[in-house]
C-alpha cells in the first residue's frame, strides 16, 4: 500500500462514523500504538502537498510528540482516534 493510501485510509476512518462498539471495545497496546503512529506520521509527512503551509513544521513536531507521548498506556480505537484527531485538525 502507498503511503498516499495509507494516509486517506486513516483520515477517512477518522472522519466516517464507526460501529461505537468496535471503537470502544478493541483494545491496542503500546508497541502497535507506537507502529501505526509511526505510519500515520511517516504517510503524512510525505503525501501531504501542504502539510506546514499553516502550521510550522516546529509546531507540527511538538503536535507529533505530544501525541506520540501519549502513546504509553492500552488505549482502545476511539481514545487513539482521539489523539490523533489535534493533529489533522
């Protein structure tokens, strides 16, 4: 998959209503937070065409790690899609 594709996966998942008992009950862990972050980061970054065109890229850096930062506990995919949400937002 490219990463172009990856990244609309991710923002249309965030944006398209889910099943709320999927979002609530799935459960990940730390190591595969971190991973998909890590894609979602790296897909961003290099398929966005504007990513720093209103935000600098210092600014976005601080969003990535406050985000990335959070990424220590089980979380399930609602309370991910959360810390996820500031960053696109």
């Amino acid at each position: 998959m490219t990463l172009f594709r990856a990244l609309f996966c991710v923002l249309a998942s965030m944006a398209m209503p889910a099943p709320q008992g999927r979002l609530t009950e799935t459960v990940l862990h730390p190591p595969q937070l971190q991973s998909d972050f890590a894609l979602f980061r790296k897909a961003l970054e290099e398929a966005h065409p504007a990513l720093h065109r209103h935000t600098t890229k210092r600014e976005m850096d601080r969003e990535f790690a406050r985000a990335e930062a959070r990424l220590t506990r089980p979380m399930t995919l609602l309370q991910f899609r959360n810390v996820m949400a500031p960053i696109v937002a």
